[in-house]
C-alpha cells in the first residue's frame, strides 16, 4: 500500500526546519512503509500532518507542536499499524 505523508508548515514562522527535520525522523523510521513524503508551504501559522488525507495533527487545535514519539505512533497507527516502535512502544507496556 502507498502511504503519503504531508506535513503542512507555516513559512512566515519559519518553521521549515521544524518541518524537514520531522520529515527526516519519519522518513528514517517509516522507510518501508512511506511511499510519499511533502513539505508543503503555507501560513497564517499553519502546521499540520496528514497521512493519506487524514489529518493526525494540527497545531492549532493541539495547542502545540507533536513531540516526535507521539508523533511517530501516530503515523504508525495511519500506515503501518501491525508495526512495533522498539523506541516508541517499550515504555509505553511497561
């Protein structure tokens, strides 16, 4: 299956970097199961990821940015829920 992420920053904020670096963890971790990963520019302080047109974060109605555990289990759970995150889910059963 063809998983396409997209994560949405705000360029008048800067958070380009925030974005590309969040892009590259997930890229890392999700190497099999992403097929599709856009930066894609926008404003008015938007910041939000999508996995195959479903929203899993937005800034704005989280209050914040996702820390990047949670936003990896989130992704997981969108496209590739059979997978276990050894540095996600370990903590998370004990």
């Amino acid at each position: 299956m063809e998983n396409r992420v997209e994560i949405v920053y705000c360029v008048g904020c800067r958070w380009l970097m925030r974005a590309a670096w969040m892009a590259q963890e997930l890229l890392s971790t999700f190497e099999d199961d992403i097929s599709t990963l856009s930066l894609t520019p926008g404003g008015g302080g938007v910041f939000t990821v999508s996995v195959n047109g479903q929203l899993i974060w937005c800034r704005k109605e989280k209050g914040g940015f996702p820390e990047l555990k949670e936003l990896k289990q989130l992704v997981r759970d969108a496209a590739a829920p059979d997978r276990y995150l050894v540095h996600c889910d370990y903590l998370h059963q004990q």
